[in-house]
C-alpha cells in the first residue's frame, strides 16, 4: 500500500513520527470549497436540468476526493479500483433507465383521463 | 490445527525445506490490500448497492410526479406536485419560524465532512503509531458523528411536527407535520422516502458511532498497540467516509435538487 507518510529518518525505538497532514486540510478544504459553490447555485440560479447537472457533477467530484483522498483508492491498485468503479458505473446506468422510466409513467398517469 | 512446515521461523535449521511463495501456497494479499480491508471494500460496494436502489427508487418516484412550474415564491405544499425542498427544509433550531432555506442541513454537512476529516487523521496517527493522538482524533470523531446524530433527531422532530401554517386538506381540515401515511409537504411517498433515506442513513452513523466508540476504548486499553497495528482504525475509517460519501450523495439528490 503507497502511504503519504514518508518518513526520511529510520525512527529511533519508542520514538513517534511527526504528524504529515497537510494533505488531509487540503482536500477537506477542497470539500468545503466545492459544497459552498453548490449552495451558490441553489440560491442564484433557477431550478433547471442545466442546474441539476451542475449539482451532479459537483457531487461525483467530491465523491472522488472522498473515496480517492480519504478512503485511500486512488493510491490502491489498478485492479482494486477497477473492482470498485465498474460496479458503480453500472449503477449510474440503473438510475439513469429508471429515472427515465419514471417520467414516462408519470407522463401515462397524467394524461390518463385526457 | 496442527502447524505447517512453511510456518516455520527463517531461522529454523536448513534442512528443512525452504518456504513455499508461489501464488496458491497461502500468504498472498490480492490487491495488496489485507484480507480486513479487501472485505470491507466489498462490503461498502454491496451497501452502495443498497443505497443506490434508494435513490434510484427516489428519482424514479419523484420523475413519476408532476412538476411545480410556477415562481418558486408562489409556491405552496400539494399533493399535486413533488414539493421544491428549501420550502420544506428550512427550519434552524433556536430561530422559530424564521426562513432559513437548506441553513441546518448545510451545518450538517459540514459536521459529517469535518468528522471524515477527523477520522482520517487518527488513521493517519496510527499509521505513526502515535497512540494519543489517535485517541484524540477518534474522540473528536465520536463527537462530530454524535452531533450529526443529534441534529438529525431535530431534523426529524422539526419535519414529523411540521410548520406552524400546515396545508389545508381534501376534507377542510388543515395537517401539520408528516407521518408515512400522509404529510403537508407533498405527496405521501414524498415523506416516506424522507423517513427510509435518511433513517437508513442515520443507522449507519449510529453504528458507525458504536463502532468508534468500540475503537476507542480498544485503543485506550492498548490492543492495537500490541497488535503491532492500528489497521482496525483504517477499516471502521473506510466504513466511516463511506457513511460521509452517502451522505454527499444524500444531501444533493433530496435537498438541492
């Protein structure tokens, strides 16, 4: 496993390394910075499809800073990421049908009795 | 079970055979990722399954409802239409009726980030070997995951007793707050969704909570230490941004949307 710790100096017995966090800030800056555009976009920009995509692309980037920073995949193997993504892409292809699928039959009950 | 030659020490006398390393002869992490690790991957890969059919189910009901076209100031709860979610959510604790569109759920947010941010800096420290400071993280974990529990038991309390105002029924008659067989806010399913997202959500804060208290009071009594390792606090940390991700999920499919 790649660890962001890398220490320089062989540590002497009992002795404890220096904490390496700078990068744990960053990314929850990082986090922080990108849930203020959305509310951003939630109180200057009418609701809309454009709007939605926006709020959707803005959550799977946080989504990759979580999963790839914190949860230590982008540091894993090709073959443990691969195992991870290809999973959840088919997903996104679920919720994309079903979403479908809802306005359509939402379409049919509505214009029922017309 | 009885010991294998292979087990022995590299120390033992060289007449015995030498370890076997092939790829089936035992010993080899997938992946270089330890066993731990690898099954709670797949475990958090099945419970996004779970999730997802949630949301999924979510959009799907919600597609399947008409759409409120008018102003959003004009609008008002029915069950005719999918209700616009900073109308229904925006409620502050201590502040009364004042309107605060998305303000508490934001707060919330942002505790759940902030406790994923603790969590991995007590895996960080326990990647040193650092056992107070891992100690103090995970307390500082507990603490933000706690909040977060809390505040959502208010979010509940606030939607199930509703607005002061309510919506004037079918009947005449006017209906505060939601249960899961009718609400103020919208359609039925509109609250029932509400109550099995976020609640299911909820029970994995609450057991990752368990779990971390767990952790710590292992880690106070030195078990990792003599482990020789603290990747106990690396899997419920895996377990612990997973709970955080759905909730970044959560957050954008049923508030901002």
């Amino acid at each position: 496993m790649a660890s962001h710790a890398t220490t320089e100096h062989t540590l002497a017995p009992g002795e404890i390394a220096k904490p390496n966090t700078g990068w744990i800030w960053k990314t929850f800056f990082v986090l922080v910075g990108i849930t203020a555009v959305e509310f951003v976009f939630v109180f200057l920009m009418h609701p809309s499809t454009l709007r939605n995509s926006i709020f959707i692309v803005l959550t799977i980037l946080k989504a990759f800073f979580i999963v790839g920073e914190f949860m230590h995949l982008k540091h894993e193997t090709k073959g443990l990421i691969w195992t991870i993504l290809i999973p959840m892409s088919l997903l996104v292809w679920l919720l994309v049908a079903l979403v479908t699928e809802g306005s359509f039959i939402g379409e049919v009950l509505q214009n029922m009795f017309k | 079970m009885a010991q294998s030659t292979t087990l022995q020490s590299p120390t033992a006398p060289a007449t015995h055979d030498a370890p076997r390393t092939g790829t089936w002869d035992g010993g080899n992490e997938p992946f270089k990722a330890s066993y731990g690790k690898l099954m709670m991957w797949f475990f958090l890969l099945s419970d996004a399954f779970t999730f997802a059919a949630f949301l999924t189910t979510y959009g799907m009901i919600r597609h399947k409802h008409e759409v409120f076209t008018g102003e959003a100031k004009d609008f008002v709860f029915s069950t005719r239409w999918w209700p616009i979610p900073d109308h229904v959510f925006n409620a502050f604790p201590g502040m009364g009726e004042a309107n605060v569109p998305l303000g508490f759920v934001a707060l919330m947010t942002m505790i759940l980030i902030l406790s994923s941010v603790t969590m991995v800096l007590a895996v960080e420290a326990g990647q040193r070997m650092d056992k107070a400071d891992v100690q103090k993280w995970l307390l500082w974990t507990i603490l933000f995951g706690s909040t977060f529990l809390l505040s959502q038991a208010w979010e509940w309390s606030h939607f199930i007793h509703g607005h002061t105002e309510g919506t004037v029924m079918a009947d005449g008659t006017v209906f505060h707050g939601a249960n899961l067989a009718m609400n103020q806010y919208g359609p039925v399913l509109f609250a029932d969704l509400f109550f099995f997202i976020t609640g299911f959500h909820g029970t994995h804060v609450f057991s990752g909570v368990c779990l971390l208290v767990w952790c710590f009071i292992a880690t106070t009594n030195g078990t990792f230490e003599k482990r020789g390792h603290y990747e106990m606090i690396e899997k419920i940390g895996l377990y612990w941004h997973f709970v955080d991700l759905v909730w970044v999920f959560v957050f954008t499919f049923f508030y901002l949307v």
